[in-house]
C-alpha cells in the first residue's frame, strides 16, 4: 500500500451509512481534530439514537472505533496494524447477548483516546 492510502493520523472521523433504496448504501464521513472535544462527545452520544454510525480516533499507536447499528449493542474496537482487539469487561464470558461497555464507559474510554499517548488501559482487552 502506498503512503497517500494510509488512516489520518491525530483526527477523528465519524461514518454515517444510511440506504437509499432497497439495495443501495451510502456513506458519509465528517473529520474533527483531537482538541474538538465537543464534537466527539455530541457524535458518541448520537450513537444510541438509533442511528448507523462509527466514530474512529486515529493515533500513531493505532485506532480505537465504536460501532453503533441502531438498536444492536456498542461495541469498542481497537487495532494496530494486522492486530485487533475488542473491549470486554473483566471477567464477561462469549457469546455476548448485551453491550460489554454502558454508554458513559463507551465515552470514558474513547475520550482516553483523545488524549493518551497509548492506547487505553481500560477496559479488558481481548484480540481476536
């Protein structure tokens, strides 16, 4: 892969999906940088209104994303690389019939992000 395909360092990115049509999906993104702290918080708490969206914190040390579908849970993912890792809680057990993270967890780590020079310590993470 060439340098001009590479994620965007220091930014976040937000990606909507929406059909149009019975076939047809679209996609639209928005980009902040990591000081727009405000924007970040109003996209994480748009993803429980039902709406098809990932927010992606790109960092030299990788990218952490959370996928919100609507009504199906929220997960957290995190990669480096070809590695990638999901947040968990201590001690949950597979298959996961609920969120593994409640809403203002979601926030807490994903605004850790904005701002750590590592990847968060919390929560649990397992590769896949």
């Amino acid at each position: 892969m060439g340098e001009d395909s590479a994620a965007p360092m220091d930014v976040v990115e937000r990606l909507t999906t929406r059909r149009q049509g019975l076939f047809r999906k679209v996609v639209t993104g928005d980009t902040v940088s990591l000081g727009d702290r405000d924007a970040v918080v109003r996209w994480l708490r748009e993803l429980h209104q039902e709406r098809n969206q990932t927010v992606i914190i790109h960092r030299p040390w990788g990218s952490v994303c959370v996928v919100g579908e609507g009504t199906a849970p929220t997960d957290i993912l995190m990669s480096e690389g070809d590695r990638m890792w999901y947040a968990a809680r201590a001690g949950s057990n597979l298959p996961q019939k609920h969120p593994q993270l409640a809403p203002d967890e979601v926030e807490h780590v994903m605004l850790d992000a904005l701002t750590s020079d590592t990847p968060p310590r919390w929560p649990e993470w397992r590769e896949f």
